[in-house]
C-alpha cells in the first residue's frame, strides 16, 4: 500500500489512541460526561479507517474480476482528495492495467502473426493436447483433410483409420509413413512429431508432409541446378565454335582458286558449325524451364477459356481427324490464372493427345476437355482422350524434363507444365489405363 495510506491510518490511530488515553484520564477524574465524548469522538477515526479499508477492498475486488474477464476498458478516476490514498491507489492499479492490457495486446499480435505463418505453411501442422482434442490446425491440414472444421483426432477415424492410428501411437522424434484416401486419390504422407510441456500441460505437435510434393521439389531442385550448369559450360565452349567456323567459312567461300577450297576442310566446317548451333539452340529451348514468367492472373470464364483452346487447337496436325468434347460442370467457380501460361499448358496436352491417337491408328479418336468444382474454392481441369495410354512403367517418368518416347520432340512440354502450374500454386497429375484411357489433372485452389 502507499505511503500517504499508511500515514493516514496512523494518524487516524493516533487519534483514537489520544482520545481513549483522554476518555480514561477524565474517567479517572469522575468527569463521566467528558470521558464519554472522548471515547464516543474516537469512533469518528475509526469509521474512517474501516470506510477507507472497504474502499480499498472494493477497487482490489473490482481490478481483479475486470482483469479475469479480459476487460481492460475501466479507469478508477485519479481526482486528487484530502486524503490521498484513494487518488494513489487508483492511478498504480491504472499503471498496472495499462501494463497488463499492452503484454495482452502484444500477445494477440504475437499469435496473429504465428496463425499467418501457419497458414502458409505448405505441410500440415497439428497441434493436440494430451486428450486429442486439437489446439491448433493450419490451413494447409484442413484442405488435405477435406474438412473446414476439426476439432478433435476422434474425428478421422471413420474415413482415415490409418492415419489416425499412426497420429496416436507416434512418439516425440519419429517419422511415419502412412496412406490416406480421399474421394479424388490416394496421398502418402510422411508424419513427423514432437512432444513438449506447456503450463503443466503435454502437448503434441504434428506435421504432415505430402511426399509427392517433398519428392517434386527436390527433383525440380536437382534440375534447376543440372541447367544452370549445362548452360554455362556448354554456351560457353560452343559459342566460340560457332563464332570460328562462320568465321572459316566466309574465307574459303571467298577464296580466289577453286582448287585452294579443301572439300574435307570445308566439310568439317561446315559439321562444326551445325552442331554448335544444334547445341545453342538444345540449351536455349530447355533453359525454358528455368525461366517460367511469374502469373499474371485474371479472372477466366471456365467455359469461354476452353472453348477458346479448342479454336486455337484446330490449327495442329491431324485436328480434324479426331472428336473433341466439352464437359463443362454448371457450378464451377470462377478461374483466376494466367490466361496465356495456362493455355500453353492445355494445348501442350491436347497436341499430345492427337498425337497419341494418330500414331496409334485409333479411327474413333475423342478427346474431352473437362471443368467442375472440387470444393468451395478448388477447380479441376482435365484433358482426356481414348489413345493408347502410359504405360505404367514410365508414368513416373513423364514429367521428367528430356524424357521422351517420341521420336522428335525435346521433352520438355510436361516438364514446362508442371512449372506452371506450380507458379499457379496448383498441381498436375496424370492417369491412364492402356488402352483405353488416359486423363491429365490441372488442379486449382482459387
């Protein structure tokens, strides 16, 4: 308590003090009536003490219940009186709720902060306490999940036993690999977990990798890398090449004696020269890869986009030797994408498709351009046609830049489309069943 409170008491009590040692003086006397009116006087200090006691008390009960419900929108007036201790006293306890309120709003900051960098967060994270009951659970884990509300482990149960089972048994420090299914395909995940101690209580924090998309990056890793380096020794070593036979060229060409042309010479040359600007044009097309442009994204009518591929589809060969179908569905939403990254993407498949089919010798050829809605927010376009398929000994190749089975083309279209649609956010999958189908995926989370 303050000084000035302190002082006040003990003046008070000083005063009652007196006025009892007085009391009993007069009383000692035989001066009954004069004793009575100090005893009776030193009641007056007393009831100021106990008035000042219970105005205490009240302000302490007041601060206390408004703190323990979160509600710092009070303020004890700091009106200065005779007595100070009521001026005093309110203006620590408003120091110390202003205090209180600035750590309370510099949490909130702080755990507004850590919710956005969840929410970013490509892999799931979970946070449960030791009854399963879910603390924490970013964005990423509910869209895998296919759930906008999960509140408790109990919950995956009915339709991913397995992976619940594996968030269960798992133990601070392991990694799990596991399987979970969805209605649109089979995922596996790696978890990862750590156990820690908050307030008394035990906590589990899990994190749930899909290993398509760890393998993807490291793999798109390992390439850029492979590029970089393949363009920086090879441009370097044929430009030289190049620049020299053109060169030697241009001066036996102008020679004035046919017979001081030397055929095998020029020959060579001539060799040299085509293969270096072979080379040129080898690394030019495939450091393509490494320089797919930022998205410029817009809004796009899915109907109205894919009308327009197939208008610029019908210019390839062999087009019209094949059917081409729509399958639009009514509640798709909205695409916002880069119209021209996209359709590089699209006409890419569609050129294989007919390809496929005319190399195949299939007389009833189909292709299908699909659009529907696979959740609130997500968009699926598909491409589909009824050739030869992929077999399944190379369908973990086919995206692999330079794989091919053509026998002309560089490789590289799938490779450049699934770049897109990762700078979409998105990604592509393939399917197929020889012989029968084949079906390419263009995934959106608007």
């Amino acid at each position: 308590m303050d000084r000035s409170f302190s002082y006040k008491v003990s003046l008070l009590l000083g005063c009652i003090i007196a006025c009892c040692v007085a009391g009993g003086y007069l009383l000692h006397a035989a001066s009954t009536w004069q004793a009575v009116g100090c005893f009776a006087f030193s009641l007056i200090p007393l009831v100021m003490i106990y008035r000042s006691i219970q105005n205490v008390h009240k302000k302490i009960d007041y601060f206390i219940d408004a703190i323990s419900n979160e509600d710092y929108t009070f303020r004890f007036p700091s009106k200065k009186t005779i007595w100070r201790n009521s001026s005093d006293l309110s203006r620590q306890l408003n120091r110390v709720k202003k205090t209180m309120q600035q750590k309370r709003l510099s949490m909130q900051e702080q755990e507004k902060f850590y919710e956005i960098l969840l929410s970013k967060i490509n892999s799931g994270v979970l946070l449960v306490n030791e009854t399963g009951h879910v603390v924490q659970a970013n964005h990423s884990l509910l869209k895998l999940l296919g759930r906008e509300v999960f509140t408790h482990l109990k919950q995956l149960e009915p339709f991913a036993p397995e992976l619940y089972s594996v968030l269960h048994i798992i133990r601070s420090g392991e990694q799990i690999k596991t399987i979970f299914s969805n209605e649109k395909e089979r995922i596996e995940l790696l978890v990862q977990a750590s156990l820690f101690t908050l307030r008394g209580k035990s906590y589990k924090l899990l994190v749930i990798h899909d290993v398509r998309q760890i393998l993807d990056e490291q793999e798109m890793e390992t390439w850029s890398k492979l590029f970089r380096i393949l363009s920086h020794e090879i441009m370097n070593s044929i430009a030289p090449i190049t620049s020299l036979s053109d060169s030697l060229l241009q001066l036996q060409n102008n020679a004035e004696s046919a017979h001081t042309i030397k055929e095998d010479t020029i020959h060579g040359l001539q060799v040299i020269n085509e293969t270096g600007k072979g080379l040129l044009s080898f690394v030019t097309s495939y450091h393509r890869l490494l320089r797919i442009p930022t998205p410029q994204k817009e809004r796009l009518d899915p109907a109205d986009f894919l009308n327009g591929i197939i208008l610029l589809c019908s210019h390839l060969p062999y087009f019209n030797q094949v059917r081409i179908g729509l399958n639009i569905d009514p509640l798709a939403p909205p695409l916002y994408a880069d119209g021209n990254l996209l359709a590089q993407v699209m006409i890419n498949l569609v050129k294989n498709a007919i390809q496929a089919i005319q190399d195949a010798a299939i007389s009833d050829g189909t292709i299908c351009l699909g659009c529907k809605k696979i959740s609130d927010e997500g968009l699926l376009l598909e491409v589909s046609d009824n050739g030869p398929g992929i077999s399944p000994e190379i369908m973990n190749e086919i995206f692999v830049p330079f794989f091919t089975t053509k026998r002309e083309g560089s490789g590289i279209g799938l490779s450049i489309a699934r770049q897109i649609m990762r700078a979409h956010g998105g990604r592509i999958q393939a399917q197929s069943i020889p012989n029968q189908t084949t079906t390419f995926s263009l995934y959106f989370s608007q």
